[in-house]
C-alpha cells in the first residue's frame, strides 16, 4: 500500500532523508520511531504530498504521490502533530466540511456522523464552536473527521499527544482495529511502550536513514540489546553518536 524507493529530501547541504526504500502493505500498523530531527515527519510530509522530494519515489495503493498528487491524497488520511482546525466552525461543520472535500456522499456523512460522535464521545460538544473544544476534544475531532472517507492509508504524526487514558486506549483499540480490517496505518511516536503495543512493525531512522526495521521480537533478536524497544532504541542512538564522533 506503501511503496517508498530511493527516497531522499536534502535542505541545501542538509539531507533530512537519505536513500529511504521501504514497502508498507494493507492491513500493517507500522511504527516509525527516531529521535527529534531524524526524518519522520519530514518522511510523512513526502508521503502525503506535503513535500517535493530531492529524488526517489513515492507510491499510495500504486499511485506516484508526486505525478498524480489529487489521486494518491484520495487514498490518505492524515493527522499531523499539531492539526490545523477552522475555529469558527462548530464540530459538526468541521466534520461535514471535511467529508465534502472528500466527495462524501451527504447521505453517508449524516449517517457517519451519528455513530463517529458517539464512539469519539462528541455528541455533546456536536454544536460547540472548534474554539471552544478541549484540546483532548479537538484530537477527537481530527481523528472522526479523518477516517470519514475510509482512506486507504492513514498516515499519524504523534498520535497521543495531549490525550487522557481513556482516549488514549480507545484509539490504540481503534488502529488495531482498522489495520485488522485492511487499512494501512504508518504512524510516528516518541512513546515506544506504544509501538510495542501495537506495531506490528517497526522502523527505526537515525540521521535520516532507516536503521532498523521488523517486527519487535525480530529487533529484539537482531540487536540483542536486551528485552525491550527503549534498549534497542539507546543502543541504535548511542552507535549513532559514535560513529559520528570517529
């Protein structure tokens, strides 16, 4: 569902990604951990078309992101680390102005929007100004909005930030959920009990490279850097940094 070859993303003398080949199939939730300015986001941003790269390609469900960008973001569902919302909107409008960007029938959002509201806990807050939302009830929002037109591919840059338990666990019950139905979800965090959760992958960038990849008990055994994620991780950092030195 996911097929990056070559990728690469340089800022003048600067290479973000370097030569990122990775395939991600449907039905996998992937996980993509590196430390700050390691490459995620600016990885995501070449996959949702946000950004041109310096070379390579990128492919959503077979279609080049960049020569075919309407087509590939069809496909997507998005939520960024800090999402953007349209504060004089309430959440319903925020949530059918979003199903009509995506050629929502009406029918079908009005119907979505029942159940999406009650599973997200929104029905109260259904006429309450963007602005005046909670930030937990803003993240809420974003991720009912983002899976209104069923994308192929979800795409989810720290997907916890600022949510409390009880959302928390519902939405990690959810990605297991749509990836167990089909949907391809690629997801970076920072939290790697997460990712040991429910990854069914996982892939590590350092210096924009990918590192590491496979599943944790593959990570586990092919380090052999102890008995969980947090140790594989420092361990991967901590060669990093030594090489760098030398």
């Amino acid at each position: 569902m996911i097929e990056i070859r070559n990728l690469c993303k340089n800022y003048g003398d600067l290479a973000a990604v370097r030569d990122l080949s990775l395939h991600v199939p449907s039905g996998e939730l992937f996980c993509f951990l590196g430390p700050n300015g390691a490459g995620k986001t600016t990885t995501i941003k070449m996959l949702t078309g946000l950004l041109r790269p310096t070379s390579g390609t990128a492919a959503i469900n077979g279609i080049d992101v960049h020569k075919n960008p309407v087509e590939a973001k069809k496909c997507i569902g998005y939520v960024p680390d800090m999402p953007f919302l349209y504060e004089r909107l309430t959440a319903t409008e925020f949530y059918l102005f979003t199903g009509h960007l995506y050629d929502v029938p009406r029918e079908e959002m009005r119907a979505e929007l029942e159940s999406s509201f009650s599973l997200f806990g929104l029905q109260e807050q259904a006429n309450t100004l963007v602005k005046d939302l909670s930030h937990g009830m803003r993240q809420r929002l974003i991720y009912a909005s983002t899976f209104l037109h069923k994308p192929n591919v979800m795409f989810i840059d720290e997907p916890l930030i600022g949510l409390d338990p009880y959302t928390i666990r519902l939405l990690k019950d959810l990605l297991v959920k749509k990836a167990r139905s089909g949907m391809c979800i690629f997801l970076t965090t920072h939290i790697l009990v997460l990712a040991e959760d429910i990854a069914d992958r996982i892939g590590i960038i350092l210096e924009g490279r990918l590192v590491a990849l496979g599943s944790l008990q593959e990570l586990l055994s092919q380090r052999g850097a102890g008995e969980n994620l947090e140790e594989v991780f420092l361990d991967l950092t901590r060669q990093a940094q030594r090489n760098a030195e030398d």
